[in-house]
C-alpha cells in the first residue's frame, strides 16, 4: 500500500512510518494541514492517516475539502479527542474510521489494512456513480438527475442537497446534518436557507410526478423514500 500520514508529533509520524515500513508499505507524510491536503488532492494513496488537530488546517477540513471533491481515498482520523460527540462529528465529516491517542500499532495496522482493501474492492467492483430513489436517478459523473424519462436541470447546491438525501436516503436527515455537509456550516446562521431550497428542489423532483420522493419529518428533518 502507498499510504500518506498527516501528523505533527514527529514521534507519533516516525513510530507510525517505522510500523507501515516494517509492514512493507511505502509512506509519504506531512506535518501540516496544508501540505497535507496538497499531497492528498495530487497524489495517489490507498489510504490516508490523519490526525485531527493540525496546524494550518484541521484534519476534518482536510477530509471535507478532498470529499467535496469526490476524492473517496479511506481516511482514518486520529485523535486524542475520544468522546463520543467528537468520533461522530469525525465520521460524519468524511473520515472512514476513527482511533483515539494513544492507540496500539497493530489495531492502526489492521485497521487501515481493512480500509484500503475495502477502497480497492469498491474500485474494482465499479461502484454505483448512480444514486436512485424510484424512478430518480442522479449520476455523480455526469452530474445528470432523471425522473423516469425527464431531465431535471438543478443549480449546484440543489445538486449537492438532493446527493447528500440521496446517500442517507431511508434515513432521517436533520438541518444540522444539511448545514454542516451541504452549506458547510458548522453554526446555525439563523436563515431559512435549507427551507428555501428544499421547497425549489421539490418542485422540481416531486411536483407533476407520482409519488413524493422527500419528505419531511416534523421535528426531525427531511428523508427520502423510495426503492
């Protein structure tokens, strides 16, 4: 495996590359946020280590910043932070797993050895670039959303809400949730922005169509159904 390893502890990055080299793999680190994201968005690695406080840039942006550019190279995120709000907001950031300091090197090993292989068989396998719900459909690569027949022409965010309820589709998805992965807020800026914007999606997914593809959730949020 080629793996990249974003650590500022220079103990922590030489026990870590020391282990992976020992382990056979090839290792390249960095020990910033910035450098870290250069070498993670223009070279290519079977999985990504990233420790969550850094300077320059925080390790979550890091892996925010490459899932937002439909970079899914497995992340793992370490972290002294190790309550359970803080492995959350991890994974929900992006990150694939999550391994609280101080950690033992052979769980790492293994861990990240999972990850990889599960990168490289989803590769290989040709993973779905579809998303659907009934008769919606929306292509990752061609950026193209279908109902039945129709073309649907949406404005990036529009894209970039319907994806996101696509992923979690029979899933509660709250404004929290919408803010942070949609609008990349992570304060409520006390607007009606997600209303505004469900309600024009809506009408171009739901509205003359059979069946109400999203649907709210009072109290809760908003889930798209459909099989």
């Amino acid at each position: 495996m080629r793996l990249l390893i974003i650590e500022d502890d220079k103990e922590v990055a030489a026990y870590i590359t020391k282990g992976m080299k020992e382990a056979g793999h090839t290792i390249d680190t960095a020990d910033n946020g910035k450098d870290g994201l250069f070498l993670a968005t223009t070279e290519n690695y079977d999985a990504l280590i990233v420790d969550r406080m850094l300077p320059g840039l925080d390790g979550l942006s890091i892996i925010r910043t490459i899932r937002g550019a439909d970079n899914k190279t497995p992340a793992l995120i370490l972290s002294a932070l190790g309550e359970v709000d803080d492995r959350v907001k991890g994974l929900r950031s992006g990150g694939d797993d999550y391994m609280v300091k101080p950690f033992a090197f052979a769980e790492l090993l293994a861990r990240i050895e999972i990850l990889a292989r599960r990168g490289r068989e989803n590769s290989q396998n040709g993973a779905s670039n579809c998303l659907e719900a009934g008769d919606l459909k929306l292509d990752l690569l061609s950026r193209k959303v279908t109902r039945g027949q129709q073309v649907i022409e949406l404005q990036a965010t529009e894209f970039r809400l319907l994806e996101y309820l696509l992923q979690h589709k029979g899933q509660v998805v709250t404004r929290t949730m919408l803010l942070e992965h949609v609008w990349d807020y992570h304060f409520d800026p006390q607007t009606n922005v997600i209303d505004v914007h469900i309600s024009r999606l809506r009408a171009k997914i739901d509205k003359g169509f059979k069946g109400q593809i999203i649907r709210t959730v009072r109290g809760a949020g908003y889930i798209i159904e459909g099989e």
